[in-house]
C-alpha cells in the first residue's frame, strides 16, 4: 500500500537542470520561471519586454539559481534559432524549454469580418508558428544529448470553443481556439517523433487564469461573473496554481508521460 510518507519527492529536484522559458517576464510565465528555480534548475528568460524580464532574472539570482535574459520575438523563425543557441552557449546544455508565450491577437472577431484574415494569420503566427519554431530549435540540442523535456502552452480553448455570450462579443474565437488546438496537436506529433531520442513533449492548458494579460476582465464586473459562473470552482486561477503541473512534466517525476496535455482550468471543460 502506498503510504505519502514514503514517497521520494527527489523525483521532483531539478537541481544541475538548465531550463528556458519564453513569455518567462510576466504572468504563467514568470511562475513558472520562478518555480523551476525553486526546484534546483538555473531558468533563462526569453521575452521581448526587457525590463520585466531582467526583474525576473534578478529573482532567479536572488535564489541562488544562474539566470540570463534574451530579447526574442519568438514569430521570428530565425531570431527563435539564436535566442535557442544563445541560452545554450551560455549554460552549456539544455534540458527543459517551457514554451510559454503567446497572445490573443486582437481579441475575438466574427469570422466572415472584413479583419478576420489579419487576426487570423496573427493569432496562427503568434501562438502556433512561435511554438513550432521554438521546439524544431530546442529539439536540435536536446536530440544529440538524448534527453529533453518540452512544455508547450496550449489552452483549454484547445478542447473546447470558449463561450462567454453576449459579454465577449458571442463565440468568435476560431483563430483562438484553433492555434492552441494546433499546439495540443503539435504535442503530440512531436512527441511521437522524438520518443526515441529520450524527449518528452508536453503541453499544459490554462483555464481563465489572473495575469497582465487577461486584466481587463478582472475589472469587468459582468465578464468576471460570466468567466466564473462557468467554471465549476466559481473562480479565475492564479498564475502560480500553473507551477505544479509544469513542475510535473519538467521532472522525473513524468518519466512515463509523453504526448500528453494537462488541463488546469478549474473544471470548466468537463460542462
């Protein structure tokens, strides 16, 4: 019988780890940053807001962790290719990339809107190239050293069409849901390709979680209660409730777990 006093949390210790982590300046990002520090593992920060960023290196520091930042537009295939070979050189190896950053672009619109094709390729570039761009890059150091562990975030717009009504503007999210379906998608096609080479590729799926960006709604009164209202915990997440699953998929603890996606949304999707 297992008994929680004999389990061996080392299966959780990132000690000696080097990790990145894009979008890593703010919000889901930041967590989790932080988070893989706390668990032994020096994090670079790839983000394209320099000052936020440095703050967070400064944190990682302030932990006894080594930490750099890299300006990066991860849309850029090629910017994406040297902030990869930059954190590299400067840890010397890579083994976890928590593929984090992404955007709304442009927020909801109605699919047949004469501004449909611009949110569109926005939304695909954003969110859906960027990861893509960052795994090819990652994958290319973790394959000769036969190990790595990638984090994609996805959402849990991936599994279903978010539908606020009337308070967003009615269910106009296609280019939304439809990148972050290609991320869960990717996942797993990446995962299955490079299982052999001991890469683990994941992703985690948000619900409606408090960061900078999603701040106008928390100052909505009617968006907040229509969030709340359809999930069954009655609240938005914390950025910091991402930290353990990502903890999770990062360590040995998931030596058994590939292809997989993790949805922390408080329950919305299982209505």
């Amino acid at each position: 019988m297992f008994h929680p006093s004999n389990a061996d949390l080392s299966i959780f210790d990132l000690t000696g780890k080097k990790a990145l982590v894009t979008g890593g300046a703010r919000g889901i990002g930041k967590a989790c940053a932080l988070g893989l520090a706390r668990a032994g593992a020096d994090v670079a920060i790839v983000d394209l807001k320099s000052d936020l960023g440095m703050e967070t290196v400064d944190q990682i520091k302030e932990l006894g962790r080594r930490s750099t930042f890299v300006k990066c537009d991860v849309a850029d295939v090629k910017a994406v290719d040297a902030m990869v070979a930059e954190v590299v050189g400067f840890f010397g190896r890579l083994d976890i990339a928590f593929n984090n950053a992404g955007g709304m672009g442009g927020g909801p619109g109605a699919t047949i809107d004469d501004a449909a094709l611009a949110v569109w390729e926005r939304m695909i570039t954003n969110n859906l190239f960027s990861v893509f761009y960052c795994c090819r890059a990652e994958a290319k150091y973790m394959i000769p050293q036969r190990y790595g562990k990638i984090i994609n975030t996805a959402s849990m717009s991936a599994s279903i069409i978010n539908n606020l009504g009337k308070a967003a503007g009615g269910v106009k999210a296609a280019a939304h849901c439809t990148s972050k379906a290609g991320i869960k998608h990717l996942t797993k096609a990446l995962a299955a390709e490079w299982v052999e080479y001991n890469i683990y590729v994941n992703s985690i799926s948000p619900g409606y979680i408090i960061t900078p960006l999603t701040q106008s709604v928390q100052d909505d009164p009617v968006m907040l209660a229509q969030e709340n209202s359809t999930t069954p915990m009655g609240r938005r997440g914390e950025a910091e409730e991402m930290v353990g699953g990502v903890l999770y998929l990062a360590s040995d603890a998931s030596s058994y777990t590939t292809g997989t996606d993790l949805i922390m949304d408080g329950g919305h999707t299982i209505w």
